[in-house]
C-alpha cells in the first residue's frame, strides 16, 4: 500500500474522471479507471461526460474550426470549475500548452501509434486502384499519403471510429485512414488490412499515448495518478510534443513525430510536408531521455532550418508534382518500425 493510499484509509474517497462521450473516449477513461483501482482500491472513481466543441460540429472538419484544442478545453475547463477532478484526454488532442493551474500528471504505457488502412475488399495501399477514395480527418495522412500515391482522391472525414467504419460500409469512401491504438483499445484490429510502418507514414505526435490531467493545487490525486505514470511514454510524447510546440503548427499544419527510448538514449524523428504532399522533410536526432523537451526543440530547429519559408508556403496550384525528402536522416540511422512503448 502506498503511502497515499494509508492516508485514505478509513475514509471515503470519491474522484470524478471527466470523458468525453465517444465510445473510445469511454473506453479510455475505463482504462485509466481499472489502473487507478488496482493501485488504490478502497477508492471510488466516477466517470463524468462532458461534450467538447469538437463534438458539437461532428461533421466539420477540424481545420475550419476556430482556434485549437478542440476536444480538450472543455474538461479543462470542467477540471478549473470543478465539474470533475481528474480529465483522460488522447494526448494527441492537447494543446501544446497547459494551463497554469493544471498538471499532466501521467502518461499511461503508450499503445501502438501506428497508422493503419482499412479499405473494402481487404486492400492494402499499394493495391488500391487509381481514383480510390481515401477518407481521413488528418491533413497530416493526406499530405504523406498523395507524397505515395498522388492518384488517389482524399476525402474528409469526421465522426468516432464506428461511425467513420459505417460510412466505409456503406459505400460512402472506398478506405480509411486511422490511428490504429483506438481499434485496439476497442477490441476493432480485425478491421485493419494493413498497419503503416513510420517509414511510410509518420505518425501524428503523441499518437497512441493518453493523458491524464489534474488541478496543480490537488497534490493528493495528483500524486496518486503519478503511480500509473509510464516513463518511457512520457519522455516520448514530451519530444513530440515539444517538437510541435517549435514549430507552432498546433494541430493544422501537416507536421508528424514518433520518439521511443532506445536503451539510454530518446530517438525522435520529426517531419513537415506541403499539404499537397509535392515536398516532405523528414529528420532525426538521438537525445536524453531526461531531457526530452530540448530533442523536441532541437529536431524542429533543424527542421525548419532545411525547410525555409517552404514551410509557410502555399502548395503550387498546377505544374508536375515534385517530391523531395531534405534533411532525411541517413538510411543506417533510420528510426526502425516501433509498435508499442517498452
């Protein structure tokens, strides 16, 4: 028994774990729930649902929505009023910076933050014919998938899991793209027809990890929570997140990165790309995993160093389409394939 759980002993102790409404988001806060229980038993925990902006324009994609953190200022804010005491957020969904009264004061053990394909008839990319119709949400997965395939057609694409799998179902696109960790947690892998290696396509950052956030004054929950915390995911989602915050891409840009610790180093790999996938920059670096925020910060600088204003530039409107990857690390320091965090 750890020593907060003996200050707990004798009384009652009740904590409201604030979620989203979604199945995934559901199963998630289910997930941090039964972690939390077997750590401390004699507490009772509560799920409470709040509904987000991204929940009340389901069907507007996210890059016309005004502002970032779609999904996560709403249990913040539950978090800074009170509604509820602890929030599971996708840790992908985060705004690069926390509010001053609030702490992430764990990062679970990370899922698999591979991207995957699931298309009709069991096809994988390469064999998906000229003109199919790829649905995802993500300008960062449209942007590598044309850099591949510039003869597919992307369609834009909202709803949870299930609702994206009955559109594909019913005809309304011939493949989806998605991150293969909320499958997984739903128990859905069986959909998948291919899993994309890194290689392929980079993930979004902090793809695959949860986040669990509390008030900074609660040091008592907080510190409870801290005994789920996994630290080889929080090192990585904290380059990645890092990375991002450099570049000041929020969640719009087509920018993409995977960290892992590898023995007593941090590796991430980053990348930027044009939204129309002519010219992606690809790059990456070894680090401390003690210091992951100075990796994140330095791979975005070499980044937008090799880059320029490309970064900032609009895709060319017609014209041959030109592909380049600058500043790719070299082939015998590549960053391997990765499933789960260790």
């Amino acid at each position: 028994m750890t020593r907060i759980s003996e200050e707990m002993t004798g009384t009652s102790v009740t904590w409201r774990l604030g979620t989203r409404g979604s199945r995934l988001s559901l199963r998630q806060s289910e997930l941090v729930a039964d972690e939390l229980r077997r750590q401390f038993p004699d507490v009772r925990l509560n799920v409470v649902v709040i509904e987000t902006a991204g929940d009340r324009a389901p069907d507007v994609p996210l890059e016309h929505l005004e502002g970032t953190g779609f999904f996560a200022t709403a249990l913040e804010a539950a978090l800074l009023d009170g509604r509820c005491d602890i929030a599971v957020h996708s840790a992908k969904d985060l705004p690069t910076e926390v509010h001053r009264d609030l702490r992430l004061a764990a990062f679970p053990r990370r899922e698999d933050p591979r991207d995957v394909v699931i298309a009709r008839g069991g096809r994988r990319l390469a064999s998906l014919p000229a003109g199919a119709r790829v649905a995802t949400s993500s300008v960062r997965r449209a942007a590598q998938l044309l850099h591949l395939r510039s003869d597919l057609q992307i369609m834009s694409i909202r709803g949870n899991i299930d609702t994206r799998l009955t559109k594909l179902d019913q005809g309304t696109c011939d493949a989806l793209m998605l991150a293969g960790a909320g499958l997984l947690r739903m128990g859905w892998e069986g959909r998948v027809t291919e899993w994309l290696s890194p290689e392929i396509m980079l993930p979004a950052p902090a793809q695959g990890a949860m986040a669990v956030q509390v008030r900074s004054g609660d040091h008592a929950i907080a510190g409870a929570v801290g005994a789920i915390d996994h630290y080889p995911t929080r090192a990585s989602v904290e380059a990645e997140r890092a990375f991002v915050a450099r570049l000041g891409s929020g969640c719009r840009a087509p920018a993409a990165a995977l960290a892992a610790v590898e023995g007593d180093s941090l590796v991430l790999e980053g990348m930027v790309a044009r939204v129309d996938g002519s010219i992606i920059h690809r790059y990456h670096a070894r680090g401390s995993p003690a210091s992951p925020q100075e990796l994140g910060r330095a791979v975005a600088e070499h980044l937008l160093a090799q880059a320029g204003s490309f970064f900032l530039e609009k895709p060319r409107p017609s014209g041959p389409r030109q592909r380049a990857a600058i500043g790719q690390a070299s082939r015998d320091q590549a960053v391997p394939d990765r499933g789960r965090a260790p």
